[in-house]
C-alpha cells in the first residue's frame, strides 16, 4: 500500500473528532482568547492525530491539537534541530 493510500484511509479521524460542527471557535482573530476551542482538544479522542496533520501539512491558521500556528510552527522549528 502506498503512503497516499495509507493517508486516505486515516482521514477518517475528522470524523470523530469532538470539534465537529465548532469551526468557528478554532479559528479565532488576532489576540482573541483561544482557550475554549484548547479546552475541546483536551479530551478529545483524535488530538494526536489532529496535530500530526497540522505539523505535517502545515496549517497557516487555527487551533490544531490543542495549538496554535505560532505553537505549531515551534514545534516544527523544534523536530528540524532535533533531526539535524
């Protein structure tokens, strides 16, 4: 099986996750509070794999796994030294 294949299959994640029909919360405005979308992704049973997309295809805007771009793009800064 091929890595697209591998990755269709997976996208079915979005469809358990607690987000679903909250966009708008996810994607706040400059300087807008962004705890209750972060308060979603706590418990919710695909967070991991919400975030390693983000990371992985990265999202521009919005909360991901619990984190913002800025937050993301850390992340992302952080696994490029780490691998060096």
């Amino acid at each position: 099986m091929t890595l697209a294949e591998l990755v269709e299959l997976d996208e079915g994640w979005q469809s358990r996750a607690l987000c679903k029909g909250a966009t708008s919360l996810f994607f706040p405005g400059r300087g807008e509070d962004t705890s209750a979308a972060k308060a979603i992704c706590e418990p919710c049973p695909v967070r991991e794999r919400c975030l390693e997309h983000a990371l992985t295809y990265p999202e521009k805007i919005g909360i991901y796994g619990g984190y913002t771009e800025k937050e993301r793009r850390l992340m992302r800064r952080q696994r490029r030294e780490d691998a060096a």
